[in-house]
C-alpha cells in the first residue's frame, strides 16, 4: 500500500522591502570597489605610459575612486540604521541581537546545519536566521570601525569638513600606523566574509527551497501555507 503524503500548497510572502534590498546592492558594490582600490592604495604597483606625465596620475584616480566609494558606504549605511526602525518586522533591530531563549536555540540549530552538518533539517526562518543575525550585528559594528578609521584617516589629508569630524578617533586608537592596520585587517574580514555569505546564501537556498537567492533581487520567499497563513 502506498503512502500518501500531503503537502501544503506553496505561496509567496514579501519579505525585504525595497530600500533593503537597494541597500544591500549598493553595499555590496561599495565594499568591492573599496577592497580593491584599498588593496591597491596598500600596495601601488607601478604603470607607466608613453605620453606626457599628468596621463599617468593613475593612482590619483584610485583614491578618489576609493574615497567616493567610502561616502556611498557610509550614508548607505546611516540609512540602514535609520531603516532599521522604520521597516517591517524582518529588517528590525531586534532581530539582531538574541535575547530571547528562542534564538539561541535557533543559532545552535543553523550551526547543526551549516558548520557541524548533522542536521539537514531546514530553518524555518523567513528573514534571516538567528546565527545570521547576530553575524550581521558584529558586520554592522566592523562597518562602523572601518568608517571610522576611513575618514579618521582620510582627514589628515582632506580640507573637506566631514573626513574632520572623524580625527579624535585616529588618537584614540594609538596614531595613524595603529589606524591603518586596523582598516587593512577589516578588509579582510570583508572579503572573507563574503565568500562565506554567499557560499551559504546558495547552501541555504537548496536546503530551504524558499527562493532565498531571489529574494533579495525581488522581496518575495516561497512559504507553506500551514506555516504562516494567508501571504
């Protein structure tokens, strides 16, 4: 005799509005073209050219590309913030810290999964995971350090207002050198965290089968019916 399974009929819920995902776009184009100009600034490698000497201010172009990126990371990031208490319950601030009993069981669960892989039993989170959140908190927090020493930095150098409001932080932290080696340490916590973000992005999406890839191009997951209702 053959075993009837029933299953729920699938429907969509919106998930990420658009001023997240047009945040999260941004922000990752802005961390690239930061690491590689930073990279680049960190360790110039010489070009020349056979034409007249103002043509090869190569490197000129690279800080500036560099630091116009950093203007757009910041605001882009000010405006999460602001984000963060205006938009709906998936993009709260209070998804990101765990203070409830429930996220932390939630956290060993998606470690089950995705680290120890024991588990393959999927999340049923609908925005982010409770590991993934707070992993995205301490994100937020090297993303205020890396402004920080960026503009603390930059001010040195700059006439400009804003990079100032920044210089007390360079002192504190113990001089320049101590500034720049801590800006070069979080770029590489920048591109080592996104090689892992989008490993499990893809992970979670064959795992979860909710449309976790596309959501953040379009806002919508998949959902059973049963789970949560009417979408």
């Amino acid at each position: 005799m053959e075993e009837t399974v029933h299953k729920s009929p699938i429907k969509i819920k919106y998930i990420w509005e658009l001023p997240v995902r047009f945040y999260h776009w941004l922000n990752a184009l802005s961390i690239v073209v930061l690491c590689i100009t930073g990279y680049i600034i960190g360790d110039p490698f010489a070009i020349q050219k056979g034409t007249e000497a103002y043509m090869n201010y190569w490197f000129g172009t690279v800080r500036f590309v560099h630091f116009a990126a950093g203007y757009i990371f910041f605001f882009n990031f000010v405006f999460r913030l602001y984000w963060g208490f205006v938009g709906n319950k998936y993009s709260r601030w209070y998804n990101y810290v765990p203070l409830k009993k429930a996220q932390w069981v939630e956290i060993w669960d998606v470690i089950k999964t995705d680290i120890l892989q024991i588990k393959c039993k999927p999340i049923h989170s609908l925005g982010h995971n409770a590991l993934a959140d707070i992993t995205y908190f301490f994100t937020f927090i090297a993303f205020v350090l890396q402004s920080l020493t960026g503009f603390g930095i930059y001010a040195a150098m700059s006439n400009s207002w804003f990079p100032k409001l920044f210089s007390w932080f360079v002192p504190l932290v113990g001089g320049d050198l101590a500034a720049r080696q801590i800006h070069h340490i979080l770029m590489w916590f920048f591109i080592i965290f996104a090689i892992i973000h989008v490993y499990l992005v893809f992970y979670h999406d064959y795992i979860e089968r909710r449309g976790v890839t596309s959501s953040m191009i379009g806002g919508w997951k998949f959902v059973e019916s049963e789970e949560e209702g009417e979408c």
